[in-house]
C-alpha cells in the first residue's frame, strides 16, 4: 500500500478527491488494484510480454475518464471493466490488424453500468476544471508525441491504425506510444515538477 496518507480512505473517497484535484490519491487507488488487474491480464494475455504496457494503458484510460465513475458501483469491478476491455481491444487488433471504428461504445455501456446521471453544475465545474488540467499535460507533450497521445487514448485508434495513419512501422508506433505513455504518467504524478 502507498504509504502517502490516502490509505485511510476508501476508493469512493479517494476517486472523490482524485476528481477535485488531488492526483496523487489516485496512486493509492493503482496500488490497492495494480496486482489483481496485473494477475487477471497475465491469465487472458497467456504471458507476461504485454501484461505491463496493457497494465499502464488501463490505468490510464481510468484516470482520463475518472469523472465518468458511477460511484453507486464498487471501483474495482470498473477497473477491472476497463482492463478487461484494454485487452479486448488489444487482442482483437492483434488478430484482425484493425478495429472497426463503429465497434467503439459508449463507457457506461461497455461496462453494463447504468448510464450515470447528469453531472451537478459542482461536478460539471469539477469536471471541466480536470479536463483542464489534463488538456494543459497534453500541450506540455511535444507534438508528435502529443499527436499520438490524442490518437491512441483520446481517439482510442488501434496501434496498427495509427501506424496506417500516420505511415510508420508499427514497431515505432508502439515505442513512441510507450515513451508518451511515460511522459504522460509523469506528468500526471509529478505536476509541473514533471515538466517534460
């Protein structure tokens, strides 16, 4: 557990305070889940090479979409909802070299939650204000590395769609996805101190 203060709290609270502003609580939150979506990620991947990089993406996707939690549905279950289809995605453009963009769904409903209701005009300024931040983050990129940022987990475009896209070998792609990856979390973690 992270030994940070925010143990005491339960991930409701902590996703609370991850969407007021206190990024370093969601810390807490990777620590108290990374080991079972590591452990159901090495089951489905059947090795250990991608479990890491699907680990990260996960979380990530978690974090960028935070303020969408229902919070009347336990966290881990969402997690693990969207590790589960980090996979999915993974595996199927694995196998097919291409996602067909309309199987995109909306987040509520790829994880059988009831769609949440309407944000409070509190938790719309909440929102906008995270929103904010995390668009600040995506400037600090540099711009190919912001361009593929956008396109892999704004966008959510397959690695092989982006390489058609942006014509280059796929292994690139996946490299530069690692590293803004990297460049992202710390940022994330460490503010402006984490300045690229």
């Amino acid at each position: 557990m992270v030994a940070n203060g925010y143990d005491i709290y339960d991930d409701r609270a902590l996703v609370q305070r991850v969407v007021e502003g206190e990024i370093s609580a969601f810390d807490t939150l990777f620590a108290r889940h990374r080991d079972a979506i590591y452990a159901m990620l090495a089951k489905r991947a059947g090795n250990t090479d991608d479990v890491d990089d699907l680990m990260q993406e996960a979380f990530m996707k978690a974090y960028l979409k935070i303020g969408l939690y229902n919070p009347a549905y336990d966290f881990g279950a969402w997690i693990c909802a969207i590790a589960k289809n980090t996979f999915i995605d993974f595996d199927r453009s694995r196998r097919t070299n291409a996602l067909n963009p309309s199987s995109n769904v909306v987040l509520d409903s790829r994880f059988g939650a009831a769609p949440a209701d309407a944000p409070t005009p509190e938790e719309s300024i909440i929102n906008a204000q995270q929103r904010s931040q995390i668009e600040r983050y995506i400037a600090m990129l540099p711009s190919d590395y912001r361009q593929l940022f956008e396109l892999r987990f704004i966008d959510e475009y397959s690695y092989e769609e982006i390489a058609e896209r942006l014509d280059m070998k796929l292994g690139t792609v996946k490299t530069r996805i690692f590293r803004v990856r990297n460049m992202m979390c710390r940022l994330i973690t460490e503010g402006d101190e984490g300045r690229i």
